[in-house]
C-alpha cells in the first residue's frame, strides 16, 4: 500500500470516528425546553344577544279613500297627485245643487238652537227682591188713583176740547197701569221644576238637529282626513259622480310598518314586544330600532313554511316609502354585562358545561365551565373563569 493511500485511509478513519463521537454525544443530552405562547383571547365583559333575522317591506298603515258623497257634479278640484295637505283642506268642492239645501237647513237649525236657548236661559234671570216688589205694588196703587181722577174729570168735563184732553190723559194712564201690573206678574211668577225640564229638553232637541244638520253639511265638504300626501285623483272638474265614488287616494307618508317573514323554526321564538333593529337598503347609512308589534299565526302560501309578523318602528327617517325592502335582527333572547367569549372559541356541547383550555404563562390548564346564553357572536360564561384570564383559541 503506497503511503499516500495509507494516509487517506487514516483521514477517513478519522473522520468517522470524529461524527460518531458527536452524535453519540448530542444523544446523550437533554433537550432545551422551548416556550411557545399560543393564540389566546382574553375573558371580558360584553352583551350577548340571540337574535333570529327576517327579511321585510316596508307597508304604509294610514291609506285612506276619499268618496264622493252624494250624487253630484264637481265644481273644483283643488289638488293633484303628490299634493301636500292638511287635515280638513278642501281636496273638491260640490256644486251649488248639491249644497243649498243643506245650508238652509243648517240655518233653520241654528235659528231654533238660538231661541231655545234664550228660553232657557230667562228661567235663570235672578228675581226682583222684596222690596223692590212692594215698591211696585205702591206704583200701582198710585196709577189707579190716578186713572180714577182722570175719569172723574172726563165726567165732569163740558168743554169738548177739556173732555178731550181728559180722555188722552186717562188713555195713557190705563197703558201704564197694564205695563206697571205686567212687570209685578213676571217678577212674581217663578217657575216650576217642569219648566226646567221642558227648557231643557226643547234645548237638547234643537241641539240635535243643529248638530246633525251641521254634520249633513260637513259631509257633504270633500275634505282630507288627516295630514298626509295625495298619492291618487280620479276626480275632474264639471263631472257627475254617484255617490261613494272614490275620488281621491291620501296617505301618511310617516306611517309606517316593516311587514317580515319568519321560518317555521323561528316562529315559536318570537313574542309581541321584542327589539328589532331594521335596515334598509335605500337607507344603508341608518339603522332603525322597533318592535314586534303582531304576529300572524297562520302560514304564508307558497313552497316554504313562512309566517308573516309586523314590526312598529321608532322612528322614520326621511328617504323611506312604501314598498321598500329591509332586513330585520329580532332580539329573542339578552344578557348585559355578562362574562363572554367568542362563540368561535366555546365549543357547543350537549350540556350547559364544556371544557376550555386556559393558557396561565406557562402551560395550557383545562377548566370546566357553565355557559349560559348563547348569542350570535359571544356566549356567556356563567361560572369557572374570571374576567381577564386568557383562553386558548385553537
């Protein structure tokens, strides 16, 4: 063997024994501990909400037809659609025909109402006092005296033109006796409980036809009924219509309700009274809060068992009409201020406890805990964690 072949022998050799060496070594040695913090979320304090959604429209709830009244021409019409108005606006008027005989009627009515009502009214006038009525009986003592000399004088009198005198005196004298006797029987006259009751059923009745009698003329006044919007005018000027003939269509663009559907399995979820919060796509920028306000408790015909509900809305912000369609987050279930953690983090289980890996700095300890609610995106932590410890996430 040539020494230089013995020499790369050698160096192998070396090599060899070298590795060995080593990695006898390093497998004879402990392994250094490595400390890995795992993904963790931290316990805290949030509102859990259980909330069962429903898609909607939005309906208008104060629609109301305006009707022709009685049979009759239209003189005016004084609106067209989209038409702002106010409760009581005159929308079209009747012709003349068709209202005349109302107004008289109306004023015959109020003429009675009047007289009975200064019939009653005299029953209340105060009366004269005691001495007022002896001093009234002493005036006509005093005028008959009077009247007895005047007729003494007309007697005795022998000048036509002196006999003449006498009996103007004596006339006039007669006149004021029957004034003076007429004022002492109205001050003495007091009237009975029966008068009372006459007035006062004579003022009823003349009441009555006055009211009805104003009533036939106001229904006969083509008026708004509330404030509101003209949404339609099927009425021209100069045309007859029969009566009950629909001539206007007015709506209270405020009024308005979200009518939504529900699955079957949601339905028995639901109570009159819950928090919804609704969104509208012509509205993204808003959300509206309301509340279940009717249930229909009968299923919507088509292929998928729906239920019908109406939400009442809180408010109604400008920019939202009938029609539109909206998403509604009905809140069936609610806990405020409670221990929760994510729902992606509590595995459900059959049973109110599970099992959650807490990380307390140094390893991963499993705890037992109680759950309560759970809600869309926490779930309540009844008992076995406190606020701040550090749950495992994966």
């Amino acid at each position: 063997m040539s020494k230089r072949a013995v020499f790369f022998f050698v160096l192998v050799m070396a090599v060899v024994i070298s590795a060995a060496g080593y990695f006898g070594f390093a497998t004879t040695q402990e392994p250094e501990p490595t400390l890995t913090t795992p993904q963790t979320v931290s316990v805290t304090s949030c509102d859990v909400e259980q909330t069962v959604t429903a898609p909607g429209n939005l309906v208008n709830v104060n629609i109301a037809e305006v009707k022709m009244p009685v049979m009759g021409k239209l003189s005016v019409v004084n609106v067209r659609v989209g038409d702002v108005v106010k409760v009581g606006q005159i929308l079209a008027e009747l012709d003349a025909v068709a209202t005349t005989q109302a107004s008289l009627d109306l004023l015959e009515a109020q003429d009675a109402l009047k007289k009975a009502e200064r019939s009653r009214t005299a029953l209340d006038y105060p009366r004269a006092t005691e001495d007022y009525i002896k001093d009234l009986r002493k005036k006509i003592r005093l005028q008959k005296e009077i009247i007895a000399e005047f007729e003494e004088l007309y007697k005795k009198a022998e000048d036509a033109i002196f006999k003449a005198q006498a009996l103007d005196s004596l006339t006039i004298a007669k006149e004021a006796l029957k004034t003076l006797e007429t004022n002492l029987n109205w001050y003495l006259g007091k009237p009975t409980g029966g008068d009372f009751i006459n007035a006062d059923s004579e003022l009823e009745v003349a009441q009555a036809k006055f009211d009805a009698a104003k009533a036939v003329l106001e229904s006969l006044q083509i008026m708004a009924p509330f404030d509101g919007v003209v949404f339609s005018v099927d009425a021209q000027s100069g045309q007859t219509y029969p009566a009950e003939s629909a001539l206007f269509t007015i709506g209270d663009p405020k009024a308005l309700e979200v009518i939504a559907n529900v699955t079957e399995e949601d339905y028995p979820l639901l109570n009159l009274g819950q928090n919804v919060e609704i969104f509208f796509d012509a509205r993204p920028d808003v959300t509206v809060t309301g509340k279940v306000e009717r249930i229909i408790p009968k299923r919507i015909a088509g292929d998928r068992p729906l239920y019908n509900i109406y939400i009442s809305l809180d408010d109604v912000p400008d920019g939202l009409a009938d029609g539109m369609t909206s998403d509604t987050a009905i809140t069936i279930a609610s806990r405020a201020g409670v221990l929760c953690l994510p729902r992606a983090v509590v595995r459900a289980s059959g049973s109110e406890t599970t099992i959650v890996k807490v990380w307390d700095g140094v390893q991963e300890v499993e705890k037992k805990i109680t759950v309560g609610l759970r809600g869309d995106t926490y779930v309540e932590i009844v008992d076995g964690l406190s606020e701040g410890e550090q749950v495992v996430t994966r």
